[in-house]
C-alpha cells in the first residue's frame, strides 16, 4: 500500500483533530444545554405551581372550566406554538376539578409533593410537579413534555454550534491553502532535482525553504560538495595516475624488446634483465604509492580508535633503512618519549608517514648527513643535516607528483603528498623549513587539538 504524503497526513491530522474536538465540545455543550434548559423550565414550573396554589378553588364549576376552555381556544390560533405545558387541580380523593383545557386534562392522580416526577400523560414521558394548595384540600400538579425540552435544548446547541462548525471549516480550508502554499517550495526544489542533468552536482537553492527544512537542504549540499570534490580528486587523481605510469610501462616495453633482440648475448641480456627488474620495481612502487594515496584521499582506514605506538613504529623503520643510510654513510638516529602527532588512529597510515618521510631523507640527503627522527611533546620531526632546500621547491614540496627538475633519484613524486594527506586526515599540521642545522620536516597537532 502505498504511503500517504506529509501534506496529505497533515491535512487527514487536522480534520481528524478539528472533529474530535467539536464532537467532543458538543457532548460537553449539550449537557450542560440541557442541564440549564431543566433548570429554567423547572424554575418556571415552581413559580405557575405556586401561583395556582395561592388561589381559591372552593368556587370552581364545571361552567367555568368549560367558559375556561372556550377563552382559551379563542386566544390560541392555528400558528400558536404548544409548549406542552399544562397543569390540573385535584381535590385531595383524586377527583380533578379543573385543568388548562388541553395537556392537563389527561393528567393522572398520582401525587408525590413537593418533588419533580416523570411520569406518562398520553403516552408521552413528562415532568410533572405536585403542591399542595395553601388550604391543603387539594392538589396542584404542573407539568411538561420532556421531549419538548428536548428539542428546545437542541434547537439551542444548533444556534450555539452552527457559527462554531462554519468557523472550524473555515478554518481548515485555509490551513490546506496554507499547507498547500508553505510545501510549494519543497515540490519546486523535488521538480528541480528530478529535471537536473546527470553529473550536475551543483548546491540546492535555499530560496524561501521552511526553516524546519533548511538544515537537511544544507546537510545535502554539504553532502554535494564532498561528492563532488570527490569525483574532482578521482579524476586529478586517475589522470595523474595514468599520465605517471605510461613512462615506466613504456620503458617496462622498450626493455623487453632489447632483452628480445639481444638473446645471443649473454652480458647484455644479464644487464638488460637488471634493468627490467628494477623498472618492475619502480613500478610496482608507484603502483604502492598511488594505492596508498588512494586510500589517504579518501579516509580509508582511517581508524581514529587504535592506540599508535610511534616510537615502535619508528624502531622497526629506522632497522629497515639502515643498510641503505650505512651505503651513503648516514647515521640514522631516534630521540622519542613515545608522543607523536596524533595519539589514535591507524597504525598502517601512521607507518607510511614515517616510513616515506625517512625514505625521502635518505633518499635525497647528502651523503655522510645525520638524520635525527624526534618524537617529542606529541610533535614528530624529522631532521637531514646538511642539507638544504631551495625556496621554490620548498613551496611546492606536497604537491602529487612533482619532482625537482634535474633530480637523479628515481622516485614517483608521491612520498610527500601521501604524508601531507594523512597528516590532514587527522587533523594535524605538516611543514617543511630550512633550519640551520638542515633540513626539517615537522609534524604537529593542529591548533584545535581534535587529535
């Protein structure tokens, strides 16, 4: 089954709750109409009884109740409107010796003074009131229908409700004018998006947007700029990856073919095997880098729970580059108090900043240089004595695959742009400076400390 709209179970809500109000006030409206419709109709019964009691009816005769009868038929006209009130006088032994010559006469004996009664006339259920005359021989008994009490309360509730029901109506009219027009806005941004060209990632209008709406439109257009600077990085990102490995692929190319030509020399297809070897591995290691930046850029594994053992971790990467920092006569030192720039997160990541950043300082630092890895007051720093960086390529140092021109290292340009990448991932901040003893690279929290 398919589910009503907002607009539709609003509009349902409201009748339903304008209805059950009204019935619920006219229940209320019609008790006490007829709780004070009783009160004034018994009031007025009290006072006629008193008033027929105060009189003498020892003088009464049967000529008088009929010259009684004649007045009163020639005042009644046809339009007149029965009140179905009529009253009798009994002597104390039951016999009735005078009435008002219409619902009277049909009253019974039955007394019970000085109370309301209900009791049948004419088969019909009436209130009746039983005094005694002031000389206590005879008995007054003033009576009404109850169904005309009845139709004058009802008469009553329709004067009091009809204005009430034509209001409420009223009322709900225009609030579904209202909801109609405040959920225009919604229908006209739900159009725009349904007519929106595929790819168009472009930040939803706020235009007259309810205010009870306006936080999940902008949640959705912050949603769009992610998504949509991130297809902007995937494709930089594809387009440098392919620009970047079409050379050692090509070179991969060029080596086998020599290899192929040179099957009867034996030397040369030794040194030509070398060579594909090693371009296998630069390739395989670009391949690594740009996996790695893949997974930077986009928050894999970026696990913010782990407890990051820096100083382990910087033990276990020094040993790994020892042999290559002992070949250009490096000495590789570490200064730690186990602090580093980001106390939780993914160990992985945070191995590959230290691992890149000792690879780069090894790999570019001058030969015989010391190279001082601190971590120290939740800073990681990384120091190449000796060795200095011009101002031009220290301004582009991050940036996806750059190298310095004239650069005899091979590389993919890739170590430091992960580094700054994951750097950013948690919140830190990566600068690279000219000191005096060297070169430096630091890594420190940034200024709001989230990690």
């Amino acid at each position: 089954m398919k589910k009503l709209s907002l607009k539709i179970r609003l509009i349902l809500s409201f009748i339903l709750i304008a209805t059950t109000v009204f019935c619920v006030a006219g229940v209320f409206a019609w008790k006490e109409t007829t709780e004070k419709a009783d009160e004034f109709f018994d009031t007025y019964q009290m006072i006629l009884a008193r008033q027929l009691a105060g009189a003498n009816w020892d003088t009464i005769t049967p000529e008088q109740q009929q010259m009684t009868n004649k007045l009163l038929d020639d005042i009644h006209s046809a339009d007149d409107e029965d009140e179905a009130i009529g009253f009798a006088v009994f002597r104390t032994d039951g016999q009735m010796i005078f009435n008002d010559g219409e619902n009277g006469r049909d009253f019974t004996y039955q007394p019970v003074p000085k109370s309301f009664v209900s009791q049948t006339v004419d088969d019909e259920e009436w209130r009746i009131i039983w005094i005694p005359a002031v000389d206590s021989n005879y008995m007054i008994a003033v009576g009404q229908e109850k169904e005309y009490r009845a139709d004058i309360a009802w008469e009553m509730m329709e004067e009091f409700t009809l204005p009430w029901l034509i209001g409420i109506g009223m009322m709900l009219l225009l609030m579904i004018i209202i909801i109609g027009y405040e959920f225009h806005p919604i229908h006209r941004l739900a159009r725009g998006l349904e007519k929106r060209k595929e790819g168009d990632l472009s930040a939803l209008s706020e235009e007259r947007i309810p205010t009870e709406i306006l936080p999940l439109i902008r949640a959705m257009n912050d949603l769009l700029a992610k998504v949509r600077d991130t297809l902007e990085r995937e494709r930089g990102f594809i387009a440098d990856s392919a620009h970047e490995l079409r050379t050692p692929l090509t070179a991969l190319k060029v080596q086998l073919e020599v290899l192929q030509l040179m099957q009867d020399d034996e030397k040369a297809r030794t040194e030509g095997l070398k060579k594909l070897a090693q371009g296998i591995d630069r390739a395989t290691r670009l391949v690594e880098q740009l996996l790695a930046l893949s997974r930077a850029e986009s928050g894999v594994l970026a696990d913010k729970d782990t407890r990051i053992s820096w100083e382990q971790i910087v033990q276990e990467i020094v040993a790994d580059y020892q042999i290559k920092a002992e070949a250009k006569q490096m000495n590789l030192r570490v200064q730690s108090d186990n602090s580093g720039p980001f106390t939780y997160g993914n160990p992985v990541l945070a191995g590959t900043v230290v691992r890149n950043l000792t690879d780069n300082a090894v790999r570019y630092g001058q030969a015989g240089a010391d190279i001082v890895i601190t971590l120290k007051n939740g800073e990681l720093r990384v120091l190449t004595k000796q060795t200095q960086v011009s101002e031009d390529v220290l301004t582009r140092l991050g940036q996806r695959f750059y190298r310095p021109a004239g650069q005899k290292q091979k590389g993919s340009g890739l170590g430091l742009s992960i580094v700054a990448r994951i750097v950013h991932l948690y919140g830190g901040k990566l600068t690279f400076q000219n000191t005096d003893e060297g070169f430096l690279v630091s890594i420190c929290p940034s200024e709001k400390g989230v990690y």
